[in-house]
C-alpha cells in the first residue's frame, strides 16, 4: 500500500492532516466547515510540530488539487476526506503501527 503515499509525495505535516482527518471522521459527507475541522485536528500544533508557516487553507487547498480532500464546491469553507483521501490516510496508519512493532 505504501506505494499510493508515494504517488502523492505528500510532506509530512500534509501526512499528519489526513490521519487525523479519518481519525475525527471527516469523510466523504461527514464535513464540517473549514474552521471546525483546523480545530479538531489540531492545526496549531501541527503546524508548530513540522515548522509550517501557511496558513490551514491554503494546505487544505492543496489537498484538495490532489483529490485527497473535497470542499463538496462550497469554495473552500468546508472539507472531509475523498476516498483516495481516505486510502491514504488508512496506508500511513498502517506503515506507522507496522513500523512500531
């Protein structure tokens, strides 16, 4: 699977996002406004964590230009998970629990 995550070349706070997107339940229907969803994932501490200086939308934006994420065409004011969204945050949830035992 790990060949999908590769595909994307995706940095590693872009990574984190979409774990953390899966793991609150941002998926296909289930979004919530652009704030909302910063909030719970913790964006603050994500950011500072990977030294990311943009702001959450212009990150979100480009996931969604890679399909990762949709905004349901509501211009951005919200998100959840695609299914390759959801593929891929599945495939980085398991390399990082095969990568621990």
């Amino acid at each position: 699977m790990s060949y999908t995550i590769v595909e994307y070349g995706l940095e590693p706070h872009e990574e984190e996002i979409l774990v953390r997107m899966l793991r609150e339940g941002f998926v296909g229907g289930a979004y919530s406004s652009l704030e909302r969803v910063a909030r719970a994932i913790g964006w603050e501490e994500v950011a500072r964590r990977y030294g990311v200086r943009a702001k959450f939308k212009s990150v979100a934006k480009r996931l969604v230009s890679r399909g990762l994420l949709t905004d349901h065409g509501k211009s951005m004011r919200v998100l959840s998970l695609t299914r390759d969204g959801v593929r891929v945050a599945m495939a980085l949830i398991e390399l990082r629990e095969g990568s621990e035992s």
